[in-house]
C-alpha cells in the first residue's frame, strides 16, 4: 500500500475524525438555520436575517466546533444556539442561548454529560480601522485682469466645482496651507498692495470671512503645513 500519511484528529472513542490536521472549515452560512458537527468551522453570515444553530445530538469529550461572525452582524441579527438535548454550560437545552455581539467568535468544546458544551472562547474582535480621510482641494483667489475672490472646490475624483465669488477681499498673489489634517488657510497677497488678510477653510471647504492685521503685509510668498511631535 502506498500513498501519503497525514496527521489525524482522534476522539476520545478512538475514531478518527474526519478533519486532517485540524478544524475543517466550511463555506459560509447564510440560512436562518443549520447543523453542525465537531470538528467544523462555520462563518456564519447573519446580513439578511438571524440564524439558529443546531448542535450535534451527541458528542464526546474534545469535539470542538467554532462559530464565527462573518459580516460582524450578530448585534444586529443575533445566533440562537440550539444544543440538541445535550446540556450547554451546565444547563440543559430549554434555555435559549443567543450571541448578539458583533464581530463575535466561538470556540466550543465539550466536557461531559454534566457541563456539556462549554465556549472555550467567546471573544469579541474589535474593528478598529476607520476609512481614510476623503481628499479634497480648493482653487481660491486669483487674477483676471483684476483681482477676484472667487473659490472653485475639487472633488476627490479631480472635479473642480463652479465659480464661488465674493468669499473674502479679492487678492492676487497670496498662499495657502493646510492644518489641522482636515482645514486650511489662505494669506496675505495683493489687494493694490501686500495684504495681511488670512482666511480659513473649514473641512467643508467654507471659506471665512476676513482676518486682518495678522503679521506684515505681503505678496508672492510661500506656505507648507507642518507637524512635529512634542
């Protein structure tokens, strides 16, 4: 005889466990109900609707089955847990056991007749990346012939907006920064002469009314944002 030799997983009957060298896991479960067997892993998927899971009628000690909240909606459709006349945690199968937290996952294992099955984990994972911030810009002030005071947002796909005029004294030549990781602000430029007019830009990309006298009166500067770490 030949062929290759895989590790197993055995019972504490001595049978061998059909999942080789460990936990086999299943396609995800999007039904209202379904029934498990040890050994098994099951992403259960609860977008549409709650789920009720039966567990296996009977088990030996160290059957192990874990649950897992595929789309982090148990808070929202919670797991009933049906443990199929076997007792859970010690109680028998006329409670009701829900789960009803998100991003929750299971690891049950079962002892004996007395306790039964016993989540050897109940661990909620926390989701703890937020999207990043949507980029944007802004077109501001300018020269036409005479100095203007029109705005022009961007989008975040390149697309720049319509003409918004009168926000602030009309200036040429001035410069602007960010701050705050999400604000800006223009500065100083020409109004006939160097300006110390600033304007802030909410993250919204409102532009504010005037500030005046803010440093020395100036045209064709610079501006970088920066940062530092105390």
């Amino acid at each position: 005889m030949s062929g290759l030799v895989k590790d197993n997983i055995f019972g504490s009957s001595g049978v061998v466990l059909e999942a080789a060298g460990g936990l086999s896991w299943q396609s995800v479960v999007t039904a209202s109900t379904v029934t498990v067997s040890a050994a098994k892993g099951y992403f259960i998927n609860t977008t549409s609707n709650a789920c009720t899971i039966t567990l296996p009628s009977s088990a030996e000690a160290g059957d192990q089955i874990i649950l897992v909240d595929y789309a982090r909606t148990w808070g929202t459709n919670a797991i009933t847990i049906d443990s199929n006349g076997l007792n859970f945690q010690g109680s028998d199968d006329t409670y009701i056991v829900d789960y009803d937290t998100a991003g929750q996952a299971l690891n049950l294992v079962y002892s004996d007749a007395t306790i039964g099955w016993t989540p050897s984990s109940d661990i909620a994972n926390a989701f703890d990346h937020t999207a990043p911030p949507t980029q944007k810009a802004l077109f501001g002030y300018g020269y036409t012939g005479s100095n203007v005071s029109m705005t022009n947002l961007v989008s975040n796909s390149g697309v720049v907006a319509a003409d918004v005029t009168g926000v602030g004294t009309a200036r040429s030549q001035l410069a602007a920064a960010t701050y705050g990781l999400d604000k800006a602000i223009f500065g100083y430029g020409t109004t006939g002469s160097g300006s110390s007019l600033t304007n802030l830009v909410n993250n919204s990309g409102v532009v504010s009314a005037d500030v005046t006298g803010v440093g020395t009166g100036r045209v064709a500067l610079a501006a970088a944002g920066y940062s530092f770490s105390a």
